[in-house]
C-alpha cells in the first residue's frame, strides 16, 4: 500500500517487513514494488526483502508457484522479526 493510505507516513512505532519476489509480474509490475520501496525508506524501522524470481504466492507450499529455499528464509526472518517486537 502506498504511504498516502496511512496519511503519508508510516505509523510512528510501528516496525514492517516487506517480503516478495522481485520479478513477481503483480508486485513488480503493478507498481507495488515502488510502494514497498517509499515505506522502507520512510519507516523507521523497515526492511524490504526481494527474493529471485517470478511467483506471487512462492511462500505456500499446497500450490505450484512455491519456491522452497525463499519460503524459509521469509520464514526465518519473519520469526526473527516477530521475536524482536
């Protein structure tokens, strides 16, 4: 989401991690990324994480597009960031 949706800033406070696909044709290219980009460079403290490849749902191992080395690293870092908040 784009930071105009929390009025222009990201919330003060408020910690965020971003995880995707940096070919993902819906992050990418709908312009996510480019959201994704501004909250990380104007939250205090946010990390964006672009994993290689082209799938949107890569971190779901019921379906076809999972990508298991990415999903455990998304897995890893999001179990770190949830242990530091």
């Amino acid at each position: 989401m784009p930071l105009e949706a929390f009025g222009g800033v990201w919330p003060e406070g408020v910690p965020v991690q971003i995880h995707a696909m940096d070919t993902d044709p819906c992050f990418v290219g709908e312009g996510d990324v480019d959201a994704a980009r501004e909250v990380a460079a104007h939250a205090e403290d946010a990390e964006l994480f672009l994993y290689p490849g082209d799938q949107h749902y890569f971190a779901d191992s019921a379906l076809p597009s999972y990508r298991p080395e990415a999903a455990a690293l998304l897995r890893a870092r999001t179990l770190e960031f949830l242990a530091t908040v």
